[in-house]
C-alpha cells in the first residue's frame, strides 16, 4: 500500500521507524529472559489519536495487531487501515449501546467486565453468525472509577461468560494503577499471572487463557517478565499522544 505522506508525516515515520526495532528489540529480550521467545510474545500497537497513514507505515514494518479505544474513532478510521495485514481489536472502555457498532470489525474485544456487556456481545454475535473472541479486563489495583471485575469475581463471570454462545474467553487483560516504584508495578503484574494461571487450570466451557494481555509504553518490559504474552503500546512507538 504506498500513500502520499506530508513531510510532518514522514518525519514521525522516521521516529516510528526507530521506536518499532528499539520496542521488538526490547520484547525479544524480555521473552528470552523469561525463558521464552519473541514469537512467543504478541506486540499490539495502541493507536488512539494516530492517524491511519502512520499505522499503516508501522504495519508495514511488520506490526500485525493494533488496538483503538473509543469505538466513534474506530469507525472513523476503519476504512482506511491496512487490515488486509493487521488485525484490529478494541481494547478500551466498551459501552454496550455501542457493541452492534463495532461486532465483525474487531478479531477481539480486550476489555469485557460484566455480564451485561457479554450478553449484548453475545446477541449481537449471533445475530450476524459471528462468534467474537474477548478478554476479560481485571481491576487489579481496586482502583474505584476503573473498569474491570474484581480478582474475586473473575471466575464466576469467566464460566457464566463461557456458558453464552457467540462469545469465547480468551484470556486476561489489565491496566493497573500508575506506581511510583517498579517494585509495586511488578506486585500488580504478578497477581494478574497467578489469577491467569489459576483460570488456566480450570476447565470452562469456550474459556481458553491463550492471552495475558498487559504492560505498556512504561512497564512492557515488566509486563513480560511477570508472564504477560501480549503488550499494548503505544506512545512509546508513535510519540507524545496528539489530541485534536
Ligand atoms: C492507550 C492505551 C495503551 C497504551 O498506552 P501507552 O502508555 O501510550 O503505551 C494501552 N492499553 C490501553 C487500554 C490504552 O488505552
């Protein structure tokens, strides 16, 4: 896919250039460090607020998965993505009016916490013959305000998720608090593996803990250390997020 870039484009295309080998770099060496391999190891960009012509430069260096947060945004980008060489998802808050909006354009939904909202993905999969892949977001640090279940609650909304049709559990996801020391983010870290270790050793019905999706542009590296298989990052790859 070649497109006419601006030369402020192709200025940012040089930093997103260096950002993607020092990132890919920086995540093989994490995997091996944790006894695995890169290819082990899933590099989703967050693409909130970046316009399409540079995702798809990142694509073409080789990103395969990207990730956007708002649904209108989503839409409004949706026709110009390179999808035919990267797969979309949607990883951030999902209202449930808006989950018909979005169901057969996204391989996977990151951030399912309630059954609502599972429900209404799963009655709008079958409505159009789809079966939509999800991950369930944890609030691991108990923040108040934040989306996620509860650690406490993750089981019991993981099997009654999997008892729908329509909808297959894929895993976890989290966005845990901002710390002040590594060492408090790595607790955090460690507690989401153990739950997903836990779950993995469950038997539900369409739930398969193929992802543990956390770490970004600060902690990724931790994130993979602590077990995490799938990173979302995004300023560190496309720069200073702009909001127009
Ligand atoms: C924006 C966002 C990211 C990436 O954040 P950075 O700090 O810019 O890497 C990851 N996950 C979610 C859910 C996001 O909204």
């Amino acid at each position: 896919m070649t497109e006419r870039l601006s030369t402020e484009q192709l200025r940012l295309c040089d930093d997103v250039r260096k950002n993607y080998y020092e990132i890919t770099e920086n995540i093989s060496k994490a995997a091996e460090k944790s006894g695995r391999a890169s290819s082990d190891i899933t590099f989703l960009a967050a693409t909130k607020t970046v316009e399409p012509e540079i995702i798809n430069y990142a694509i073409s260096l080789g990103l395969k998965k990207i990730g956007e947060n708002r649904v209108q945004e989503l839409l409004s980008k949706y026709d110009r993505y390179d999808l035919e060489n990267a797969d979309l998802q949607f990883i951030g808050h999902l209202q449930t009016n808006k989950v018909r909006q979005i169901i057969g354009k996204v391989s996977m939904i990151q951030s399912v916490d309630s059954m609502k909202l599972a429900n209404e993905i799963s009655k709008q999969s079958i409505k159009n013959g789809l079966t939509t892949d999800v991950l369930i977001e944890v609030n691991i640090g108990r923040e108040e305000n934040k989306s996620g279940v509860l650690a406490e609650n993750c089981d019991e909304l993981i099997e009654n998720i999997g008892a729908l049709e329509g909808i297959n559990v894929k895993g976890l996801m989290c966005v845990p608090p901002i710390c002040d020391t590594k060492q408090e983010n790595f607790k955090f870290f460690d507690n989401m593996y153990k739950l997903f270790i836990d779950i993995s050793s469950k038997k539900y019905d369409n739930v398969s803990m193929d992802f543990l999706s956390m770490g970004m542009s600060d902690d990724y590296t931790e994130a993979i250390l602590s077990g995490a298989n799938m990173v979302r990052v995004g300023s560190r790859l496309f720069g200073a997020r702009i909001y127009r």
